[in-house]
C-alpha cells in the first residue's frame, strides 16, 4: 500500500519520476494496451511519495520520447483505486446517479476540467443510430485513405479525406462538428500510433472497420437552457433534451458529450453520457 499517496487522497499535485521503461497490459477484451513506468516519485517538497507508478501511454507521454532515467514532471490527482478486475458488478455498482470519473487542469482559462458520467434517457434504438452512424463516418474516411493509399500510393491529409467524406455524405444526419470528431477519429489514432512506433516498431495503423462508434457532440453543439443542455444534430434534424443533475449547477461551460456504449451492461440502458464540463476547482475530489 502506497501510505504516503493514501494520507493526500483527492489531493491534486505536481510529482516527478524518473522514467524507466515501457509496458503494456490487457485490457479486459484481450486488447492490448501500452503503458509507462516512473520509479521513485517524488512531490515539489521533495518528499518521496512512492517506489513507483504505472501510466496508461497517452499521447502526451508518447510525445515526450522519453529514454531512461529522464525525469518526467507532471501534474495529477490522488485516487483510491482497487486492483485487479472484477467484473460485471463493479461496474454496476458505480452506474447510479452522477459519477466522476477523471479530471485535469484545462489549457484555455481557468479551473477545472472534469468528466462525468449520466445515465442515458435516449430510446436504445435512438442511442443506437447515432453511434451507427458515427461508426459509418469514420469507417468511410479509413476505407477511403487506404484505398488510396493502395492504389496510388498517397497518404491522404486529414483535411481532404474530410472533405471527401463530406462530398460522399451530402445529407447530414449530424451536427457539422460532430461528424468532423468521427472523420477525424482515424488520424487521431494514427498520430498515436506513430509515437508508439517509435518503441514499438509492430504497431499497426488503424485498419479495422467499425460498425458502431462513440458520437461526440464538440461545445459548438451544445446550448445551455437553465438545467438542461441542448444536443443540436443539425438543421432540419431533432435536437435532444439532456436534464443536468443538480450537482452540475456550478457548471461553468460544458465543452464535449459523449454517447458511450458499455460493453459490459449489454440489457435495459447500455449506453451513457459523458459530459467534460469546465468548473471551479476546490482542491478536492468530487464523488457526485
């Protein structure tokens, strides 16, 4: 047990670790998933606070091509978490209500940036379509890219596979921004993919098709009523109604929805919503 990250929990802080290698894990499909390690961490006091900790390779990491014994500054809350997997009922027994589930300092003003999960009122077949139709967009733009990557050997930019996909597309079942984040999905993950290359020689371009995929509606989407957020799904097409909690009353500005389809709740409500919202941080931890 890490005692000295236990007695700061909900803490948030600047730590730095040397790092020491890359890793990887399964995740719970079987999928892998790369990691990085960082041993002996230290607060901006100097106190050590643990041996080590293990990070999920995001892009930040990946972009830092970080050797051994650099030393890796970073800023980041303290949690109580349970290891292992288990299951199922872990998973359901944190579905109810409003729940945190991760946060972080925001590049553009001030407070914090935080990302909660609420329980998905839209009818499933409703809830279904949307990512149906994300999954197609972004399916189109990678079929496209390596097409013509096979056939005439050119690595398509994101802007013109954008607005290719777009020409392919002339009906809009979405808001505009929100079928850029599905175009835009592929060359995302490519970019990740090329860091991780850079250690990782195997790794692959994305290059499977997706039939279902989560739809992200970006802040220029959304309009704020009082205590409910307004989803636009472009001109012409239903908008959709989202009743905010009250615990969200301090929302400053609400910056994405997502629609998550949880794999591991396949009955009654298997989709939720995701909403990264910029508040005032307290220093603490919110268990909402």
């Amino acid at each position: 047990m890490r005692t000295a990250l236990a007695m700061r929990g909900g803490e948030r802080a600047r730590f730095q670790g040397t790092f020491e290698r890359f890793g990887t894990k399964r995740r719970w499909q079987g999928a892998t998933l790369h990691t990085v390690l960082l041993k002996s961490i230290y607060d901006t006091t100097g106190t050590r606070v643990c041996d080590h900790l293990w990070f999920n390779l995001t892009r930040a990491f990946a972009a830092l091509d970080s050797q051994p014994g650099d030393l890796v500054q970073f800023d980041a809350r303290v949690k109580e978490y349970m290891k292992g997997y288990f299951g199922r009922r872990g998973v359901e027994a944190c579905r109810g209500g409003l729940q945190t589930v991760a946060s972080y300092q925001g590049d553009e003003g001030g407070g914090m940036i935080r990302t909660h999960i609420i329980p998905c009122a839209l009818p499933r077949p409703l809830a279904d379509a949307f990512n149906l139709e994300s999954g197609r967009l972004y399916t189109q733009v990678l079929v496209t890219h390596w097409r013509v990557m096979r056939k005439k050997g050119h690595w398509l930019r994101a802007g013109t596979a954008e607005k290719l996909n777009d020409y392919y597309n002339p009906t809009k079942r979405l808001h505009a921004h929100t079928i850029d984040a599905a175009q835009q999905g592929f060359y995302k993950a490519c970019v990740t993919t090329k860091a991780i290359k850079r250690f990782d020689p195997g790794a692959k371009y994305p290059h499977w098709r997706k039939k279902f995929r989560t739809t992200i509606w970006k802040t220029t989407a959304l309009t704020r009523d009082g205590n409910t957020l307004i989803l636009s799904n472009g001109k012409g097409n239903p908008k959709i109604d989202i009743l905010l909690p009250a615990t969200l009353s301090d929302c400053v500005r609400v910056l994405e929805v997502r629609l998550v389809y949880d794999k591991l709740v396949k009955h009654r409500m298997p989709h939720n919503l995701r909403l990264m919202r910029r508040c005032q941080d307290t220093g603490q931890s919110q268990r909402l």
